[in-house]
C-alpha cells in the first residue's frame, strides 16, 4: 500500500508512535469521540503532524470523515465520482447489490492504494476468515450486520462492463444478498453506498499515482 502524502510520512509515522506511547504510559489520556461519543478512538491532528499537541480524539467514522472534508478543503486531484462509485450494480428483484471493495492503483478514500497483488491477498484472507467466522460484515465499520450475506467474492480476471460501468482487471467484486427490509432501503436511498477492507496493514512510501 501506498500514500500520496509521502511527503509527510516521516512526520506522520514519528508522532502516531510517540502519541500510543504517550497513551500506554499514561502521559496522554484517550479521549471518547468529539463527534458521538464512541469510546473507540483515534488520534487525528487539527495542525500539523508534529508533537502531541493539537489532538482531537475521533472514531473511526468520524475520523475518515474529517479527513475527506480536509481533502476537500486541499483539493483531492481526483473528481468525486471516481472515489465514491463502489455499488457497481443493484437488482431489486433479487436483493442483490455488486460492490468494488478494492481497486488496484486507484486512490481510495484515505487518498493511498493497493498494488493488485495486495488486493488479491486482501480478498483471499477475508474469503477465509470469514468462512471460518472471524470476519464479518459492518454497517459503518460499527454494526454487525447478521442479514447481509456474502454470496460471491472475485478478482476480476479481465477488464470488463459491468451495468454500463468499467472494472478494471484485478479489482476486487463482491456480491451481497440483502433480505433484510430495513438495509435494502438504504441501500435503495443511498444511505450505505460502498464498502471497504478494514484490517491491520502497514504503510509503505511510493510514488504519487499519475
């Protein structure tokens, strides 16, 4: 994986580590989300990466949504579609929704990326964890989800269309069953858009993406 902002990497990584032990020690208390409250939180900078100071405690949620709102403000150098078209398709008759989870070289919503052979790793792990019930589907990276079942899982082979929308080759496609009334129609309205691997990784430095 890498990340467009390598500029700030050192930066970045140097504080993050001095922060968690700052927590363990108990030099630096951590604090609930400043949005919802969540006791599960994160460390994200109001300034810039450097110290402890300036800190905001977020949840997860909030604090992806602090920074695409940060991207926004900067200019993200993509256009909004391209990062946040991931339901490929939808059949109502069928309850069944086609979602982009990972794309090889394309900029995510945290502005890194996969290289393709990282994206297939990520799918053949979760394939198996979750047929032996280690990982699960989230509504917002929170809820768990016991109505939403995962009926096909694969690497695109080729590049193909898909409901008039092009998939790259090793994209990774999901196909989810929806029975449950209440997540279809937000699926419907627009409510839950996409989905995302959530998981340990480790960020390594490359080249910006042209």
């Amino acid at each position: 994986m890498g990340d467009v902002e390598n500029k700030t990497m050192p930066d970045r990584n140097r504080t993050y580590t001095a922060i968690w032990q700052a927590v363990k020690s108990g030099k630096i208390k951590r604090g609930k989300c400043a949005v919802c409250g969540a006791s599960k939180t994160q460390a994200h900078h109001t300034g810039s990466y450097k110290g402890t100071r300036n800190l905001r405690w977020l949840c997860d949620k909030h604090h992806r949504a602090a920074h695409v709102r940060l991207r926004k403000t900067k200019g993200g150098g993509y256009k909004k579609s391209e990062r946040e078209i991931y339901i490929a398709k939808a059949d109502n008759s069928r309850r069944l929704i086609w979602m982009i989870v990972a794309k090889p070289r394309e900029l995510d919503t945290d502005e890194q990326w996969f290289e393709a052979g990282d994206v297939e790793l990520m799918a053949h792990r979760y394939l198996v964890r979750h047929v032996l019930g280690e990982s699960h589907i989230f509504e917002e990276h929170e809820k768990k989800l016991s109505s939403v079942f995962l009926v096909q899982s694969y690497i695109a082979p080729v590049d193909f269309v898909l409901n008039e929308r092009r998939i790259s080759e090793g994209t990774w496609v999901v196909v989810l069953w929806i029975p449950n009334d209440d997540i279809w129609e937000k699926v419907k309205t627009g409510k839950l858009r996409g989905a995302s691997p959530r998981g340990p990784a480790k960020l390594l430095p490359g080249q910006p993406l042209s």
